[in-house]
C-alpha cells in the first residue's frame, strides 16, 4: 500500500521528482566516471612501467635478486614454461641472462653488463624491439650479433656495424671472449642502465658464458594488472618444491611501488571528495523536496495515518528515486567509461613516465567506480530524508501543517 | 773506593747490555724478516714458469704461465695452457695494464674500475698483480708469538700504518727461524677475523736462490675456494729485453 | 539595475529555508574545491620535497658534456665565480658544491662498484638531508680527511662497522691514473632507496680533488631555492643565466623527468575536479533556481500583467542567481578558510610511507594560495549566473496568461 502511495506521490510531482533524480543521477555518473578514470589512469601508468620494463612478475634462483651470482641459474626452464603457458592470466613471458664484463671498442673500453635474450619472446613481453633506435634486432638466436644501451654506444663511440669485444669469465671458470658486430642500439628510457647495457641473442649468451640451456630470470606479463598478484600466488604453489623464488613487481621495484602508494594516497582523498560533493548535491535536493512537503505530512497525520508509516512512505519515494537514479547512473556511467577506456582522454601535452610515453588517459572498468557512488547516493538520500520526516512523523500535525 | 768503581761499572755494563737485549734488537730482528719477505720474489728482472690452480665450488682449472718482470715497474704474462686461454696475455706498466686476447685479436686496457677485479678467475685480483705491494713501507711491526706454535718458527705481526690504502686490521706472518723463508701470512680483519691465508711450501732452489715454489692463497670466507701458484722454473736477475714490456709484444706469438 | 539588485536579494531570502540549504550546498561544494586545490598543491609540494631534498636539490649546474659522459675531467667552468654569483641571488637559499665519479671501494670481506661524492659537509647539509638519514656516526663532524660516509646496504656487503677501514679505487680526471686511498667510515647512512644505500659514498670534497687530481674544480653545483616554485618555473632567467659557457642549469623537472610526468597528471586530476563542481553547482542552482520560478509563478505572471517587460524579468533572475551565488560563495570562503586553514596547522598524515628514508614528510600541509580565492569564487559566480539564465529565460518568455494560470 505504501509503495503504491509512494510510487503515485512521485509520478504527481513531475518537475520535483525530475530534479531530485537529475541530481542523484548526475552525482552517479560524476562519480562513476572520475574514478573509473582515475583508477584507469594510474592503473595504466603502472601497467606500462612495470610491463616495458621489468614485467610484472619475476622467476629467479633462491635470492639472485638480493645476491646475484653467475651460478644461480634456473636449470628447467622448459618445465616452467609448461606451467606458464597453462595459466590463462599469464599474457605472456620472457628469459633472461645475465653477467658483467669488460667490453671494448677500438681503444675505449668498459664495464658492461651482458643480457642474454630471447629476441620473439621478448619482444613479445617488453616490446624490446620498439626500443630499438638505430639499427635493428637480432637475425637470429644464435648470430653474433650485439644491441647495445644508448649511454653505452656513447661511452665507447660506438655505432652500427661496429665490431666489440667482449671478456667475462665463463661458468667453467675458463675466461669467455669473443667478438660481435653491433647490429643496434636500444633506448630503454633508464640512462643508467643504458649507459652498461650489452644484449646477446640468448643462445650466443648461453654459448659464451657456457651456461647451455639455463636462464637466470623469467620475466611474465600478465593479462591485466589485477591478476598479478593471485598469479604470483600461483606460480608460487606451482614451484614450491623447486628452489625458485616468484617474486611480483611490488616487491622487485619496491622504489616504483613506493611512489606509486604515495599517490595512490592522494587519489583516495580526492575521491573521498568527490563523494562528499556528491552527497551534498543529493542533499541539498532531497532536503528541498521533503521539507516542502512537510506540510503534506501534517494533513496526513491529522487523518490519522501512524507516525512509523509516515517515515516509511517518504523513505520508500526517496529510494525509490535513488535506485532509479542509480541505475539509470550505472547504465549511463558505464557507458561513459567503457567509451573512455577504449578511447581515453587525449592529453594536449603528453608526459613521460619511466621512458613511456602517455598521452590519453584511459578509464577502466572496475567494480569500486559503480560502488562507491552507489552507496553514497544510497546512504546520503536516505539519510538526508530521515531526519525531516521523522519530524515530521512526530510534530503535531497543527505545526506541521503551518509549516512554511 | 776502588770496589764501589767496580761495582759501579759492573752495574752501567749490565744495564747497557740488558738494553741492547730488550729493545731494538727485536725490532730489527723483525724488520730484517719482513725486509726478506719483500725481496723474496723480486730481484732487478725475473723470467718463471709457474702453474695457478684455480679451485672454485663451480670448477676447477690450471693455467700454465710464462711471467716476466722488471724491477717493480713492469710485468708481462703470457698463458700457455689450457687451450682455450692459450696466447692470451696480460701487460703491466706502473699503474697501467692491459690484455691480450687471440681469439678476437684485441689489445684491452683495463680500466681503473675493474683492477679490483679477480686476474683471471683467481683469488688474486688485477690489483695485486699492480700495486707496489712493500710489507716494509706500509705496515709496523714486532714480533710475536701464536697459539700452537711450531718449533723452529718465528712470528711477525704487521700492522698497517694510518694512511696507507690497505683494508686489512694486521697481518700475521711466519717464517722459518734459521732462513727467515716463510712458511704463512696470515691477513685479519679490523675485527680479528681471519680473512685471507697464504700459504708457502716446497722451498726449492732457482739458481741462487731458494724459494717455496708454492704459494696457496686461501679466501678463508668463501667455501671451498683456493688458488695455488707453483714455480716451475724461474730465473732471477738475468738480462731482459725491453721489447718484452711492450704492447707490441701483447699479440706476438 | 539597484532596484533588481534589491529585490533579487529580498526575494531569495523569502524562501529562507530553501536559500540557506541551496547556498550552504553549494557553498561546501566550493569549499571541498579549495581544500583540494590546496591539498593537491601540499601533495605536490610534498612529492617534489621528497624528490629534491634528500640529495637531488632544486636544481644543478654541471657542464654541459658532463651528464651524458660522466668523465671525471668535465668540470664546471669557472666554479669560484658562479658560486659567487649564487651568494647573491635573492632566490636562491643554499648552494653546495660536489664532485662525482665512479669507483670501486674494498674492504676486506668483500667489494663493490659505487658512486664517489665529495662534498663540502657545511653546505651540504644546506641542501640536501643525506645527514638527517645518517643513522651511525655522523655526518663528518670530525673533519678527518680519511672520513667517509656509506649506505647501510654497504656495509652490510663490505661487512663493515663504524671506524673500520675500506679503501676507495678511482681513475684521475685526464690521465686516467689509478687513484687508491684508505678510508675510515665515520658515518653510516639509510635512506631506504636500496640505489642509494648500496651504491653511493661520501668523502670530503677536498681528498676527492686530490684524488682525481682536479684542485678546485667540481662537477656538479646543487641548489635549493628560497621557494619551490621558483625550481617549477621554466621561464625563470635563472635558467639562462647560468646556462652559458660551457655549463648547464637544469630544473628538478629536467633532471627527473619522470616525476615532472606524475605532476603534470595530478594538473589534470586538479581540472577534473573543478569540473565536477561545476556540475554539482548546475544541479544545485538550477533545482533551486526553477522551484523559486514554479512558486512563483503567479507573482512573476503578475508583474509582467503590470508592465515589467520580459527582459525585466530576466534581469531579476539573473540577479537571483548572483545573490544566491554571491551568499554561496561567502559561505563557501568561509568553511574553506577555516578548514584548510586547520590543515595547513595540522597536516594530514599518511599512513607512514617510507620513501627516501627520514626524508619524506609523512604530513601534508595544504597549501593556500590567494588566486584560489579569487579565482575560483568568481568563476563559481559567473558560472551560477550563466546556469540561472536557464531559469531566467523561461521565466521571461512564459505569456502572462500562462503564468497566471499555472499558479498553485
């Protein structure tokens, strides 16, 4: 009975229903939107530095990551690769190798560090070869060919078609040298390690360090951001008996992670208020409406209608109207982030961050951009519409009824 | 009065020898040890064989050089054996070094940065190899005595002057009692731990001289690593040509 | 125009309920707005202060060549007389110079690769808080030539304490001489960045001239600016004045690109923002706005009977709409003022994030600056009149008749 009450008293009231909804629907979709936006920006940031530069999961040796060692060296990549390719969250990964040495061009020379890879593989997983600045990639797997860091072609005056040397001391202990031609030069966005980076087809690395068939490092992209870390528990499981460690980005690039929570932190307040600003939008209408009828209320009281019943009937319109707004506001948010995460915001001034380029900002689709708003439409509308009407429920009708 | 002359004389004798008995002679008695120690191994030139047995928990291997030296300033060595290695050469000058490697035919100057680097998988880096390495210049010391001392030995403690770049707390040494040859060093860090142990055995005679023909250095805080060098034949202040210390000579042969 | 004024103000406060919760709506809305701007410029401020304080500095000055190559011989041109020039600049706070280059230290446990500052400890502590983070020992308070400074993580891999030797291995500017020399460590350092913990040492700038062989000369001038905008602002002719002669003046944005990234989002976050006031204002206004119209339907029918002509009436909601907007924002200065003003006091803290060790202020403070305080208020009023012209129109073309009739 109530409901029908409320639902006629809502439909007889066009222009105040209108505008209490357009204002709880227009909070909805603000709200949805700027976090759904925010989220997905952050989110994209952090997708793109960890994914193009160290991948979002790492498999090594026991401690490799603490204390490197030539000799920590995952023995059974295939194995691993088994249970990579069997995990649908996993995007896609690469293997890495990796020594220091002494690498000289003509009279120049110095410290490098040797990264074996597998050149499908990664540029697969890290997109190495979009990084590729002058020259290009590797022939094949086993070519003696080299790419080397920017910083470093600089070092040691260096270009394409040049020919390096390199000395390091093999996992047999006899001393490894050889000579390679530098096929290119790559840009990774970190000068530092540019400035010592010294790539071999894997195969040619496992052939000069004498280190046949094993890899010091798996690096995995996942699908999205958010299975990183329930993959990593995977994995995790997976390789328990073995003596590898799985280790995720947050804990490998705990520098990047951090700076990353610190903004994080700020993103919080700003969506704390937002929802503030959203609920006193809803206030400020639903107040309107249900003091106006406060006198309604009075003559309602003064035929008799119970005090309790009162409250419920203006509570019932009042969410009644929040949940139309909401899911109006749904519908509609969603359709404004799902335009947004494919298309995103472009930027008139692109930035940098860790060597990637952003220049649209995209929006993702996530559960807490349609909650959030939800609950803060829900709760302040109800809020807001209790305290008159229980006024109202217990003033005197008298009273009420005057009430201007 | 006569016998208070005596015994007064008697008296400054005893003093004047007891002196001479305590103070200085030790010292110099040290000095004299560690003065040997340095010279042992060097002379105006030197041309050796010598065998470096390298034992790491990953592998082992044994090098087989040919070295060369001028006084302290220059050396020049030149792997015979293993195969792999064979030809490849390190040069010396002052401060400077170099190697040589055949498969790719380069001549690389090791920078500054990598002379605290291990010379060639060893225990003994590019460093060692370079510095003027003078017990008697940069350390002070005095004799000593160790737990389980062997008979017929003599202990020395060094203890390295203030400024000298040296990161050892002291050193301990051991020598032979009637030839000064010696038997170990022992290097401490600043904290009494053992670090480093080196070991001479087998005194043999190389023409004038006799020498322990082996020298086993010992990481005493890594497991089961050691280098061992042993003398196979060795010639002390023979005729050098300079030609020897020179890049040139780096891809001869 | 008064009369209107007149009236427009009388008439919001007819309807005194519905004026107060409408103006005390969108007066928070303005409020939240200049607390965020002020937040979002404290976190700034706050990230950049992380950044730069614990060893970068606002800006620096090298030598051209010197970034790309890090050769020891690219020293600045002329030091003695830039320093000088520094001393008197009213913008610049502190000025520490440094020199750097890359060496091998040794103990006798263990070896590392490490980045070799010298620097002059006075002026150093001006700039940069690598002696705030020193947990053991101190910052060179003793003066010994032979004192160093090392990370925590390097000590940790030398296996080395406070007072024991290491000895530091370097190449000499030019020549490229070995350079070696024994070191006390007098301090040991954390800064909670493994980078810097395990690869960064400190000795006095003069035994690290000596040891390059480069007697007064340096490779890098920090600076630190009396105000952070200062380093901010591209168009300074600080830049300029110092870049010439071989040498180079770059800004913390130049020198961390990646963070000047980070901060021209959180610009775009700040326009967001405004513009979801905006919208709440237009669903605060103009809900306000035509209740106040269907009410008054009758009266504004009446006064068009009597003559006022349908510009008129426009003209009197417009003004509505500044009054309203008008009370908004006083209310809205006023909660903003003093709830910034609390924070600015107080600070908000974050839940203890370690970044760059003791550095990072865990505190916020927002920060007040007077344009939010003009600026915003007046777009909100331009804005509100803007959206009453909705209102204002429909009122304005209604026929008499129709509004006569439509009253309740």
């Amino acid at each position: 009975m109530i409901m029908r009450m409320a639902f006629r008293n809502i439909f007889r009231q066009k222009r105040r229903t209108l505008l209490t909804v357009l204002s709880m629907f227009g909070g909805m979709v603000m709200a949805v939107v700027f976090i759904g936006w925010a989220d997905g920006s952050y989110n994209n940031i952090i997708d793109n530095f960890t994914r193009y530069n160290f991948g979002h999961i790492q498999i090594h040796k026991e401690d490799y990551l603490d204390r490197p060692s030539l000799y920590k060296t995952i023995d059974d990549y295939s194995s691993i690769e088994k249970i990579l390719r069997n995990n649908p969250h996993i995007d896609s990964w690469a293997p890495r190798l990796y020594s220091v040495g002494l690498v000289s061009v003509r009279e120049k020379s110095s410290g490098a560090r040797i990264i074996g890879i597998d050149t499908e593989k990664e540029n697969q997983t890290t997109a190495f070869n979009k990084k590729i600045t002058a020259g290009k990639g590797f022939s094949d797997e086993s070519a003696y060919e080299v790419i080397i860091g920017k910083g470093l072609a600089k070092i040691l005056g260096a270009g394409v078609d040049d020919s390096i040397v390199i000395v390091s001391q093999a996992a047999d202990g006899s001393i490894a040298n050889d000579r390679y031609t530098i096929v290119g030069i790559v840009d990774t966005g970190n000068e530092i390690a540019d400035r010592s980076s010294f790539y071999l087809p894997l195969e040619s690395a496992q052939e000069l360090l004498v280190l046949y068939g094993r890899v010091h490092e798996v690096a995995i992209t996942a699908k999205n951001l958010h299975n990183v870390l329930p993959v990593t528990n995977q994995l995790q499981d997976s390789l328990a008996d073995s003596k590898l460690t799985v280790a995720s980005w947050q804990e490998f690039a705990s520098s990047f992670y951090m700076a990353m929570k610190a903004d994080m932190e700020g993103l919080w307040i700003s969506i704390f208020i937002i929802v503030l600003i959203v609920s006193v939008g809803v206030f400020n209408t639903v107040l309107m409406s249900v003091l106006e009828r406060v006198r309604e209320y009075g003559v309602l009281k003064a035929v008799g209608t119970k005090p309790g019943q009162i409250i419920k009937l203006v509570l019932a319109e009042v969410n009644i109207m929040a949940f139309f707004s909401i899911l109006l506001g749904i519908i509609v948010g969603y359709i404004f982030n799902y335009l947004l995460s494919t298309h995103g915001i472009t930027l008139a001034e692109g930035f940098s961050y860790g060597g990637m380029e952003f220049k649209v900002m995209k929006a993702e689709i996530n559960a807490r951009s349609f909650y959030i708003p939800a609950l803060t439409v829900l709760l302040s509308s109800f809020i807001i519409g209790l305290f008159p009407s229980l006024k109202a429920a217990h003033t005197d009708p008298a009273k009420s009824m005057r009430f201007h | 009065m006569k016998r208070a002359l005596i015994t007064m004389s008697y008296f400054i004798f005893l003093c004047f020898s007891l002196m001479l008995a305590t103070g200085e002679p030790d010292e110099t008695q040290a000095q004299r040890i560690v003065k040997k120690i340095d010279e042992l191994y060097r002379s105006t030139s030197s041309k050796a064989l010598m065998e470096m047995e390298i034992i790491t928990p990953h592998w082992q291997r044994t090098l087989e050089i040919r070295a060369w030296s001028e006084g302290m300033e220059k050396t020049f060595m030149r792997i015979l054996e293993p195969k792999k290695e064979r030809g490849m050469a390190t040069l010396r000058i002052g401060n400077e070094m170099w190697n040589y490697l055949p498969k790719t035919n380069k001549v690389i100057k090791i920078p500054p940065s990598m002379m605290m680097g291990s010379w060639m998988g060893s225990d003994f880096t590019n460093d060692d190899l370079v510095k003027e390495f003078t017990f008697f210049n940069d350390y002070d010391f005095e004799m000593t005595t160790v737990n389980q001392a062997q008979t017929g030995a003599l202990y020395v403690k060094c203890i390295p002057k203030e400024n000298v770049p040296v990161v050892w707390g002291y050193v301990l040494l051991a020598v032979r009692a009637d030839d000064y040859l010696p038997l170990w060093e022992k290097f401490y860090d600043e904290e009494g731990e053992l670090v480093r142990e080196m070991l001479f055995k087998e005194i043999k005679r190389f023409g004038q001289r006799a020498i322990p023909s082996v020298m086993e250095l010992i990481p005493r805080q890594k497991q089961g690593q050691k280098t061992i060098i042993r003398y196979l034949e060795a010639q002390f202040d023979i005729a050098l040509s300079q030609d020897i210390f020179s890049l040139r000579n780096l891809r001869a042969e | 125009m008064w009369l209107y004024i007149k009236l427009a103000w009388r008439n919001i406060f007819r309807n005194k309920r519905r004026t107060v919760i409408a103006s005390t709506a969108i007066g928070i809305a303005l409020a939240c707005l200049l607390f965020f701007d002020s937040f979002i410029i404290g976190l700034e401020h706050n990230m950049i202060a992380s950044a730069t304080s614990s060893f970068l500095g606002h800006a620096q000055i090298h030598r051209q060549e010197f970034r790309h190559t890090q050769e020891p011989a690219y020293t600045i041109n002329n030091p003695d007389q830039i320093m000088q020039s520094l001393k008197q600049e009213t913008i610049v706070e502190a000025y520490t110079p440094r020199t750097l280059s890359i060496g091998m230290i040794t103990s006798a446990a263990n070896l590392n690769s490490v980045l070799i500052v010298g620097v002059d400890p006075q002026a150093e502590k001006a700039v940069s808080k690598v002696d705030d983070a020193v947990r053991k020992g101190d910052f060179f308070k003793g003066q010994k030539p032979q004192d160093i400074v090392i990370g925590s993580e390097l000590a940790e891999i030398l296996e080395v304490s406070l007072g024991e030797r290491v000895v530091l291995t370097l190449a000499q500017a030019e020549s490229g001489d070995l350079s070696q020399d024994m070191f006390r460590v007098s301090g040991i350092y954390h800064f909670g960045v493994r980078e810097m913990d395990s690869g960064m040492v400190f000795i006095h700038i003069k035994k690290a001239q000596d040891m390059l062989n480069i007697s007064g000369q340096v490779h890098e001038i920090a600076i630190k600016f009396k105000s952070l905008q200062y380093a901010s602002d591209d168009n300074l002719a600080f830049w300029s004045k110092y870049s010439h002669n071989g040498n180079e003046a770059l800004s913390w944005g130049e020198l961390l690109p990646d963070l000047k990234g980070v901060f021209e989002m959180t610009g775009v976050f700040r326009s967001v923002m405004s513009l979801l006031l905006m919208f709440v204002v237009i669903f605060g206004i103009v809900n306000t706005l035509f209740m106040s119209l269907y009410e008054r339907m009758f009266e504004l029918g009446v006064l068009r009977a009597v003559g006022t002509r349908p510009w008129g009436v426009m003209k009197l909601m417009i003004c509505e709409s500044g009054a309203l907007a008008v009370l908004s924002i006083a209310v809205g200065l006023f909660l903003g003022l003093i709830i910034t003003g609390l924070f600015t006091i107080t600070g908000i803290d974050y839940r203890g994030i370690e970044f760059a060790g003791s550095v990072i202020q865990e505190v916020v403070f927002p920060v007040m600056k007077p344009f939010q305080f003009i600026i915003y208020p007046i777009g909100l009023l331009l804005f509100m009149v803007l959206v009453g012209l909705y209102p204002a129109v429909v009122a304005a073309r209604m026929s008499i008749a129709d509004a006569i009739r439509k009253s309740l």
